[in-house]
C-alpha cells in the first residue's frame, strides 16, 4: 500500500500487515462468504478505494476505508 505522507509531500508503501483493525470499528459482525470474497479480491486487485490510517508505535490504526 502507499501513504501519501502531507506534511512531507511523498508517498510511502506499507505493508498491509502493518495495519491494525480499528476497535472501535462499528461493524462487528461479517459475513463468512463475503468476507472471504472480500480478501481474494484484496490479494488478487490490491486495495484501490483509498485508506485513512494513523501512525501508532506498534504500526498503522485502521481508520476509515
């Protein structure tokens, strides 16, 4: 994935694994089959719709997308 870093003007790739889910995501509940179809679309096409993420000490929070 690459981050757009705005106060340095540049892109910067992380690593997918390095982002964690939100706790406070408010969908708790999935749907197994979509789910699934979901993440063999993500390994096959890549994420295209855009991430909003926060750095952390331990990585990247997930916070919208």
């Amino acid at each position: 994935m690459t981050l757009f870093k705005e106060q340095e003007k540049r892109l910067v790739n992380i690593n997918i694994k390095d982002i964690a889910p939100n706790k406070n995501q408010p969908r708790k509940s999935f749907d197994e089959y979509e789910l699934f179809r979901l993440s063999e679309s993500i390994r096959i096409n890549g994420i295209i719709p855009p991430l909003t993420v926060r750095k952390t000490e331990n990585g990247y929070l997930l916070i919208a997308g």
